[in-house]
C-alpha cells in the first residue's frame, strides 16, 4: 500500500507523553518520508466526527521537536465514545439515527487518510480498530497504528504505557510540597489522592519515588523538628488492596500520637465500591461518564477515606490535596522521552509497512516491543502488589500487604 496521508489523534484524558508523541511522529514521517502528507484532528474523536482538523505544514514540521518540550496536547483531546450513540446525540455530534463508526468512518474516507496513529487508552485505540474494520468491509483500507497512553499503566498486555513514569515523578515532587504542610497544624492528616481508577500502580510508583526522595537525604535535624519519619509515607492505599480500616485506625493513631501526623497516598479508585453503595443507599445518584465510568470527582474518595480516618486517628486538622492534574499535564521525562522516541519509530516503520496494532512491549511476547493485535488490547490491566519493590516498600513503612478479593475496585 502507498501511504500519501496520515493522520494523527490524541483522546481520552491528558498524559505526559501526548505532545511528544505527536512532534516524535511529525518529525520522524519528515525524516523517512517526507512527501507523506499529514493532518491531525483537533479534539480527537470529535474532531473525525466533525471533520475538524489541522493540516501540519512545513513550519509546523521545522518546529515539531519544541513539542517535546511540552505537557498537554497541541491538537486536542476529549472523551468520546464512538459506540455511545445516545449521547453522541445530546452531543450534537451526530443526528438521531446516524451511526457515529460510520460517520468517522466516512470521514477517514472523504479526507483520504491512508494512516491513522492514535494517542491514547483501550477505549481510543480499540475504537480505531473498529474503524479499520469498518472500512476494510466497505473495501477502504485503513493502516491504524496506536501509542499506549494513560498514566495508570493499565493496558493490557503492555509493560509500560508513555506518560505513567513522568507521571509518578510528578507526583512525588508534588507531594514533596504538599507533605511540607504536616506542621501547619498539631495533628495533622494529610491525603495525597493521586489519579488510577482501577490501577494503583501509579499510587505505588508516586509513593515508591516519594519514599526513595525521603531516603535519599543527606540529614535532617529532629532536635528542631526536622524528622524523617514525619515527612514519610505512613500508608497506600490502593484498589488492588483490602483495606482494614479499623486496623489501619488503630496504627496510624499510633503514628499520630508519637509524631503528630499521618501522610496517606491513596488512589482515588480505592473504595470505590465501598463509597457507591453508601451513597446508592442514602438515595444519591451517582453519575457516570460516555464511557460508563463513574466520575470520581462527584463521589470525592480523598474526601471520603479523610472523613473515615481523621476522627479514629484524632486529627485536629485534615488536607486533601489532588495531584492528578499537576501529574497528567506535565512535559515528559527524560525517562519518557526515551520511550516515546523508541515505540514511534516502530509506529511509523509499522504504519509504512502496512501492519496495524498498539505498539509497546508485549508482556505476552517476552516484553518484545511490537506491534500488538487489536483483539489483545484490553484496559484496566491491576496493579500486583505482590512485586518485590511494592511489598519491601511496604515493609518499610509498617503496612500490611492483603490482596483485595479478585474483581474488587474494577
């Protein structure tokens, strides 16, 4: 197949990987090929819907490398669920009747797109293979080549998905601040609520790196006040974890008791099914987005594991702070960029030599990085907390390790 124009898409939520990704393909196609012809859709999703898009011309192909040197995404994301044709409608992204795959479809078509790399989750890059079905059945072929994006890390069956490791560094070094408020207030509970809504992997890896800064200091000063053990971690909770809270009340009372305050990282998608069914039992309604998943700033778990603990533990004070946003909007990493740069040059030899799938380490495959088959592809991969790393850190800050009961949380 002859590829004359590729398009680009990025969807879902923000992660630290998206604005890299897209100056990496840019400069890469210009570098290989650069005759090849490329657009972006502006908003993801519902740009295709709308025929919304951007031509990338020659001084946006001289300027793509600045694009690594920023967080968010230049041409636009947003949350769109092609097989949600209801609301879709309310939307106003389609008429009543129309098939939203067939719309998208059609205006792959109309635009002559030959390539489509998407940026984004399961959701994102599963649907695009639905579009590349679609139009292989209308005798349109359709080469699709997507990133792993999401800060949770939760695509099955890839290792590492762009985004989560600058992600976790985020958060620690905003923990870094938020945790310095611990003497603002005689017993004080701090909640650091970090982003994973069926994963805690990105609770554990903030916490891991939170835990190694704290380490790594050279020296405190405890004679003035100035201790470790108030500036650490005390607890994680995760989705992936049972929680005992009258156990855990009772050691972080003794932590406040001894020191005067407890620093909680917890993922905002543990106790979740606790917290529906408290409020499903007052009566409240709890609201869910396209994709059907509740929406965790409406339900508030930080909110709600901080009301649950800061009487037993005896705060006088408590903070829950939110650094999923500080996390997911950030520039990628050195760390990052690495991998962005290694899985897009894959992506544009796989999109040239007409092979469609998810690129990324196939945990399946020996972590071979690949092109991984869209029927594989799947979302809310857990997090396992029997791994070495977890349950040594763990260990260190006096916490038990129990599995939660398989399917909890998701």
């Amino acid at each position: 197949m002859t590829v004359k124009r590729v398009a680009l898409l990025t969807a879902g939520g923000f992660a630290p990987c998206l604005s890299s990704a897209v100056g990496g393909l840019i400069q890469r196609y210009t570098e290989l090929a650069p005759e090849i012809e490329i657009i972006a859709y502006s908003y993801g999703y519902h740009g295709l819907l709308t025929g919304t898009k951007v031509v990338v011309d020659d001084e946006a192909r001289a300027n793509a490398g600045l694009l690594h040197s920023f967080g968010g995404s230049p041409i636009g994301n947003s949350r769109v669920k092609l097989t949600n044709a209801k609301n879709l409608v309310q939307r106003g992204l389609v008429a009543e009747g129309e098939n939203p795959l067939q719309k998208a479809a059609e205006q792959l078509q109309a635009d002559g797109v030959d390539v489509l790399h998407t940026i984004g989750g399961d959701d994102t890059n599963t649907t695009a293979a639905d579009l590349a079905a679609y139009l292989l059945e209308h005798d349109y072929g359709l080469t699709v080549v997507g990133l792993p994006k999401t800060i949770d890390n939760d695509i099955v069956p890839i290792r590492q998905s762009l985004g989560a490791n600058t992600a976790a560094e985020e958060a620690s070094r905003f923990a870094q601040n938020i945790i310095g408020e611990h003497r603002s207030n005689p017993r004080m509970l701090i909640v650091h609520e970090v982003m994973g809504r069926h994963c805690g992997w990105l609770t554990a890896e903030a916490a891991r790196r939170y835990h190694g800064w704290v380490e790594g200091q050279p020296s405190w000063n405890p004679s003035i006040g100035l201790s470790k053990e108030r500036w650490d971690v005390h607890a994680v909770f995760l989705p992936e974890l049972a929680i005992d809270l009258a156990a855990e009340a009772e050691r972080l009372k003794a932590i406040m008791d001894e020191q005067g305050n407890v620093n909680i990282f917890l993922s905002e998608g543990a106790g979740v099914p606790e917290i529906i069914a408290e409020l499903e039992a007052k009566g409240e309604e709890v609201k869910r987005d396209p994709f059907g998943h509740v929406q965790l700033d409406t339900i508030n778990p930080g909110a709600w594991f901080a009301k649950q603990f800061a009487g037993l533990v005896g705060a006088e004070k408590t903070m829950v702070q939110k650094s999923g946003y500080f996390s997911r909007s950030a520039a990628a990493s050195d760390e990052d960029l690495a991998l962005i740069a290694s899985m897009v040059e894959l992506a544009v030899d796989s999109a040239l030599a007409g092979v469609s799938g998810v690129i990324g380490h196939d945990e399946e495959r020996g972590d071979e990085l690949r092109a991984v088959e869209f029927p594989r592809i799947a979302g809310g991969k857990a997090f396992d907390v029997t791994l070495p790393w977890f349950t040594d850190l763990m260990a260190e800050i006096g916490q038990d390790v129990v599995p939660a009961p398989a399917g909890a949380g998701h």
